[in-house]
C-alpha cells in the first residue's frame, strides 16, 4: 500500500501541485498587483492548501471553530509539527490572516514572490533593527484588522514534542490589546516530519484544534507572560498524549 501511495504522489499529485502551485503563485501576484490585496493575498493561497491536503487523500478534522467571532482581530499562535502546518491552517482555519514566517522562505520559487505581494511577513533575525522592522510591519498590518498566524517555536519540532515559546507575538498582541487564540496541529509530524524522507508525503489524518481565545488581563509584563502561558498549556493538552510533555528543540 506505501508503495501504491508513493506511485500515486509521483504520478498524479506531483504534475498537478506543481502547476496548481504556479497559478496560484501568479494568480496571488497578479491580484494583490489589481486589487485588493487582503483578498487576493488570502483566498487562492487557501484553495492551494486544500488542493494540496484533498489530492493526497490527507483526512481533516477541524474543532473548535465556534469558539471565533466574526470581525475579530486575532493574533492565532501554532505548535509546529511539520511542513504541512501551513496547508492545514491556510486551507481550514477559515480566517482570513497574515502569516510571521522565517526570511528563508523568501526564496522558494514562485510562492516567496507570493507571499511578498500578499503581504505576508518575513521575518529577518540577521539584527535588532531587522527583527524590529519585520514586527513593525506585522503591527501595520493588525492595525488593519487582520489578523495574524504564528508558531512561536520558530522552528519544527524533530520529536513531534513541543519546544519553548518565544514573546515576540505575545508583545505584539499585549502592545494592540488583542486575543490570542491557541491551536493545537496532530498528525502534521506524521505526514511530513523534518527529519524523514524529504521526497514522500506519508499518509496520516490531520486535526486542527481552535481554543478560546485568551483576551488580554491589562497590558504590559504581567499580560504578556498570562497570554503566552495559557496559549502553551491550551495547545500542549491538545496534543496527541505520545506528544505532550517538554523536549528541547536544538535549532530554537
């Protein structure tokens, strides 16, 4: 059956991602270039991500959408369990967001153009001023009424573990006084972990768990550590019980 699976991917899935994946790179540069930015900047990128999770056979569950409201900023805050995070929470949060993603991103071709003109937010650590700067912009775009998606881990996880969380998102929502909403991947380190076979896609059901949003306590220190604690422990208690408990991530 793996090998039926992997004959598939080669076959079938790979010509059509590959071309599904330069219309929607083109489409999602030509759009923001017209028009609205937010829309085109969002949508073909969700309907690629559900392209990708339909066409590979990948079972989704989704809980918690009830628990969002309609018109409200979020800054949503991701355990990172591996590549395919982004395809389940692009094609199935259903919010319409800007992702905080690593610099090096930029340079995959086709989709880092994209991503640039959607707006999305790179974020450069080469030095404090650049760190700022990629924060400033993620505070611009907030401001609008956007939201934003980010796996405070900054990295993916080698033992499907969840590592430490760093602040930065934290400090953005304490400084705009916005809800944090926790969630919780499963099945994303089975699919496609990091440290495995880099050419093939592996066959697990997905699972995006959506908390309560945790709403600002007042602002400052002791909001910022309220927010960012509640947020670990939601998304750790959502995880796969093989999976919950602390491991240090190397390259955090």
């Amino acid at each position: 059956m793996k090998y039926l699976y992997r004959l598939y991917q080669l076959l079938v899935c790979l010509p059509i991602l590959v071309l599904a994946s330069i219309i929607t790179s083109i489409t999602t540069v030509v759009g923001c270039m017209l028009g609205n930015g937010h829309f085109w900047g969002y949508y073909p990128g969700k309907i690629w991500s559900q392209l990708w999770i339909r066409i590979l056979l990948l079972p989704v569950k989704v809980e918690g959408r009830e628990n969002l409201e309609k018109k409200q900023s979020y800054v949503f805050v991701a355990n990172h369990q591996g590549a395919f995070d982004i395809f389940l929470i692009y094609g199935f949060l259903g919010r319409n967001f800007k992702w905080m993603m690593k610099k090096g991103l930029r340079k995959i071709p086709l989709v880092g153009v994209a991503c640039e003109y959607a707006h999305h937010i790179f974020v450069d650590k080469s030095g404090p001023s650049k760190i700022r700067a990629s924060y400033d912009k993620a505070r611009e775009e907030l401001k609008e009424g956007m939201s934003l998606v980010v796996f405070p881990e900054g990295a993916r996880t080698f033992t499907g573990h969840m590592g430490v969380f760093r602040r930065g998102a934290f400090m953005l929502a304490d400084e705009l006084q916005l809800p944090v909403c926790p969630l919780t991947i499963n099945g994303s380190f089975q699919v496609k972990p990091r440290m495995k076979d880099i050419f093939w896609v592996f066959w697990h059901p997905l699972k995006l768990t959506i908390h309560k949003p945790i709403a600002p306590i007042g602002r400052g220190a002791d909001n910022i550590k309220h927010q960012m604690t509640e947020s670990y422990e939601a998304i750790m208690n959502g995880l796969d019980k093989e999976y919950q408990g602390f491991v240090e991530n190397p390259d955090q």
